[in-house]
C-alpha cells in the first residue's frame, strides 16, 4: 500500500473510531425526563395516592413500556419528585435508566410504596422547576432534557415560573392540567380549567414540541400520565440524532 493508500486507511480508521466513541456516548440516555408532582394543600391524601400510583401505573402501562424499551441500548432515565412550596421538594425516585421491565417495575414498586410526609399550604411552581433545574445537572450527556409538571393551582409562593422558566435553556418542559373533577358544576369546572391551561400554557411550558394534557380530576391522573408518556417517548431516536 503506497503512502497516498496508508494515510486514507489512518484516517477512516480515526473515523470510525471517533463514530463509535460517539455512538458510546450518545448511547448512554435519549431522554432525562423529570417528573414533578404537586403535594401542595390543595392535594388530599386520596388524592396523593392517586397521582403516585396514577404514574406507577403509567410506567407499567404495556404500550409505554414497549417505548421505553424501544432502545435499550440509549435509555430513557427518569427521576421523580414531589413539590409544594418553594422550598419544599422531595426526590422520589432518583435518576435510574428504564432499560429493562425490571427497572421499570421497580420504579413503579417504589412509588407505589412512598408514604406521603406533611403537607404544605403554599403552591411553588418556579420552586419546582428550580429543583428540576438541579436535577439535570447531574444527569448531563442526554440527547433531550424534559420536566412534567403536574398540578392543580397557579404558583403563589416564591419565584415565579416563566422567570425560572428562562433558565431552562435547551429543556422541553411540558404540564400536566389537574381540572377540577366532575363533582363540581359543569360551568364552574370548565372556567377552571380553562384558566388553568391558559396559566401553563402562558407561565410554564416551552420548547417547540411543548404541550399540556388535562386530566379531569386526580382520578384521571393515570389516564393522562400514560397519554402524556406514550407521546413524549415517541419519536426520540429522530430528535436524537437531529
């Protein structure tokens, strides 16, 4: 082989090197998805057990479970935590690649058997989002970043949300609507929710593929959860690589 021969040879060798030290990387998480639930005052203890098994229930969900694993190679990690106030935050479920129905079955046992702590009156969204902010530091290298919100009231105590929401450069965040159920008068439950759409909608979410899912009470939480899911692990292999 002449010298024109050998440098070629050198450089598709360094070439495939660096694409598979690439791919190695890349390969370690397609997606840190970060999950807030609200255990504000407004949550009662039904109501606590509903959105924790609600999202253990997701997580099991066979067609979730089937994207979840899409890609066992380049995993989904999830991390999951309570918020009320501003300053009152609790890791649930610290950051675990879902690369098997094993890893996943145990995320789900362990939300399944977490015991609510004292509750907090006061609603703390930019607290929240200031907690996830944190969180995904220490999960660098993921080819997406996205925070799930899930409450039932606008922030009234601490930083407010579109400020914290500022910076969460390069983080899709994507809320979860808890409408008032159907106890409650059809005109009165339809204002909530408008109201409290239009809040995360203007305040909350962001990103070019950012959006709400309603769930029409807590009992509706695990249908929503698993819609939401199904849609935000869809279609990651593409972004990924885009």
């Amino acid at each position: 082989m002449g010298l024109d021969g050998e440098h070629r040879a050198l450089v598709r060798a360094a070439l495939l090197a660096l694409c598979l030290l690439t791919g190695a990387a890349q390969a370690q998480c397609r997606l840190a998805l970060a999950l807030g639930m609200d255990v504000s005052g407004s949550v009662d203890a039904v109501e606590y057990r509903l959105q924790l098994d609600g999202l253990a229930n997701a997580l099991m969900n066979p067609q979730v479970q089937a994207q979840l694993l899409l890609t066992p190679d380049a995993p989904v990690w999830v991390a999951a935590f309570e918020w009320a106030g501003r300053d009152n935050q609790r890791l649930l479920v610290d950051w675990v690649a879902l690369d098997s129905a094993g890893a996943i079955g145990r995320v789900a046992a362990t939300l399944r058997a977490t015991q609510r702590r004292g509750g907090i009156n006061s609603t703390g969204i930019g607290g929240a989002m200031m907690f996830a902010e944190r969180l995904f530091e220490q999960r660098p290298g993921c080819w997406r970043y996205t925070l799930d919100i899930s409450g039932d009231g606008t922030n009234n105590d601490g930083p407010a949300p579109e400020e914290i929401r500022k910076r969460l450069v390069g983080r899709d965040i994507n809320g979860l609507v808890i409408a008032l159920d159907l106890t409650v008068g059809r005109d009165e439950r339809q204002m909530d929710l408008m109201e409290l759409s239009a809040y995360y909608r203007k305040r909350i979410i962001q990103g070019p593929d950012a959006f709400i899912e309603i769930a029409l009470g807590f009992a509706d939480f695990e249908r929503a959860m698993t819609k939401k899911l199904l849609r935000e692990t869809q279609n990651l292999m593409v972004g990924g690589l885009r």
